[in-house]
C-alpha cells in the first residue's frame, strides 16, 4: 500500500511538472525597442535602466558613428528630432538643414538635451501621451556607456539580459570614409560578445552589409536581417545563407482580417523552414492601427501567427501578457 502511495505522489510531481516544462520549450524574445521608450525618451540611459527592470530578454541599441569613431546610441544619423542640436550648433547643419551625428565629436555630442521624439519642423512630440518634450536631463552615450550599463546591472541583479544593436545606414558611413561594422564588432569583441552563446543579437536592414559581417569578417554573433520592402520577404533562401533570423515590419506577417479573424502571409514559416527566427517589429500600445487592443496585437502575431518574438516600446506590457 505504501508503494502504491508512494507511486501516486511521483506520478502526480511529474504531472505537474509536465505545462511548465511545455511552455518553457517556445519561449518569445521581447526585445525593449529603444528601451522603455513607451516611457521615457528613445535610447537614454534613464529608458535602458527602466527597461531593464522590466526583464526583456534583449535590449535594443541603434548605432551611428561620432566624428571621432565614437559608436552613438541613437536611432538616426540626424539629431534634429531628438536633440536641441538646433538652437546649441546652428551653424552646424547641412546645404539639407540636418544636422548629423558624425559631424561631432563625442565631446560636442554630449553638450545636446536629448527629448522625446518631436517633428523637427513644427515641434510637436510625435507621441503625444509620452514623457514631455524637453522636460528632465537626457543626453546621448555611446555603445561602450551602454554595455558597461547593462553588464553592471546583469552583475549587480544575477540576471543575463542581453544586447541587440543595430549597424544604422552602412553605406552613409562608408561615403563618409568610416566603416562603422569594423569599429562596433571590435567593441563588442572588447566586452565578450563574440558566439551565438554571448546574449548579443547583430542587426541590420543592409543584406550586403550583414553578408560582409559574416562573410568578410567572419563573425560568429546571431545575425539578424531587418526586413522592410515587400520584394524581401522572396529573399529568405540568400538572408538564410549568413543570418540566423529576421526583423520584419510586422504588416509584413499580417494578410487580412476575414470575420474577425487574421489570415497570415507564409512569411513566418517560410523562415522557420529555413531555420531563420523572426522578431517582427514595432509593437506599441499607443499606435495600434490595425487592432483593438494590445493584447489583440500581441496574440494575433506572437501566437496565431507564430512569430518568435518582437520589438517593442512597452516592454512590461510585453512580458506580463507572456506570464499569463
């Protein structure tokens, strides 16, 4: 009889181990889009530290070269839309009227008020309902200010968030004489991130650059090809030949809505046939279009459309619809 107890209790041990460890074998990757940039302004330190406490898998770095080599976290080679470049530097822009990172130095660079994202011809913040435009202390940092960040948080809290910075416009940089894939590779190797196995995922939306990082360079990270055409989505077999994954714009997962439910492009499992994940990019709680909710938007490409995980401004919002 107490065999047979005995026998019962494992059995019922096993059964309740058994979900979790389903659930456990497709985790979804959240990534923090510019950080916590739902809440704080795109790419600061304040937004990378919030989004850290929020348990991403991966936070996000857009990277542009200063004048002096120096790797910018920001999202654009200009800085007229988050910075007040305008009224410190006026003199400073372009026959365009942009004013560009990699015409200052690092030094100058940090001199900037970063804000929230506004439209550099009217003023007005982009996002309406997110942190006020030129309120608080923000400024730029670079790549190396970020990681030391990141690596202190992850030492300080036994955590292992990584890190997924994106090579921004390749080829401005070459015509400008810098080979920014060169300089942000050798800081990556710097601070450990050299495999697969290093929490560090490669990103960029030039083929023929992200080839060269593989190819040329020979570069053992996780690639990832960032998709925004519709005539890209019928070149997986070549992004298959040096990338482990794909960055879609996320209309590019979406078909159309029949009877209140979502049809799908073959694009997702067109990539896990060739063993490419794919993190769709941008979901955000404050521009829905499609979708009624955010949970409906993350539902709809996360798990009916399969996706492996995604960008996103709302990082916490994220991770707590995947803990339910």
């Amino acid at each position: 009889m107490m065999k047979i107890k005995l026998l019962l209790a494992l059995l019922l041990i096993c059964a309740c181990k058994e979900p979790k460890e389903k659930k456990d074998m497709t985790p979804k990757t959240v990534i923090a889009h510019r950080g916590a940039s739902g809440y704080l302004p795109e790419h600061t330190l304040a937004s990378k530290a919030m989004a850290f406490a929020m348990n991403p898998d991966y936070l996000e770095q857009d990277l542009v070269l200063s004048k002096d080599n120096v790797p910018i976290v920001i999202h654009d080679i200009y800085l007229g839309d988050v910075t007040d470049v305008a009224q410190k530097f006026p003199e400073r822009k372009r026959k365009d009227n942009r004013f560009y990172v990699i015409d200052f130095t690092f030094e100058e660079l940090q001199t900037l008020q970063v804000s929230e994202r506004f439209n550099p011809k009217t003023g007005e913040q982009v996002y309406k309902n997110r942190f006020p435009k030129g309120k608080s202390n923000f400024k730029l940092h670079s790549l190396q200010e970020e990681i030391e960040l990141i690596q202190g948080l992850n030492s300080a809290t036994e955590k292992n968030i990584g890190i997924y910075p994106e090579i921004k416009n390749p080829a401005f940089h070459l015509s400008e004489g810098k080979d920014i894939s060169k300089i942000v590779l050798n800081i990556l190797s710097e601070y450990g991130y050299k495999t697969k196995k290093d929490k560090c995922i490669l990103q960029c939306f030039d083929a023929k650059e992200l080839e060269k990082i593989r190819k040329t360079y020979n570069s053992e990270l996780f690639l990832v090809q960032l998709m925004e055409f519709p005539e890209e989505t019928k070149q997986l077999k070549y992004f298959a030949t040096y990338a482990d994954g794909i960055g879609p714009w996320y209309k590019q997962v979406l078909n159309n809505k029949v009877d209140d439910k979502w049809t799908f492009t073959s694009l997702v499992s067109d990539a896990h046939k060739l063993n490419l994940v794919v993190h769709p990019y941008t979901f955000r709680a404050d521009s829905l279009d499609e979708f009624s909710s955010f949970d409906e938007m993350m539902q709809t490409i996360l798990f009916d459309a399969n996706a492996d995980g995604g960008f996103t401004d709302f990082p916490d919002k994220m991770v707590a619809f995947l803990s339910k």
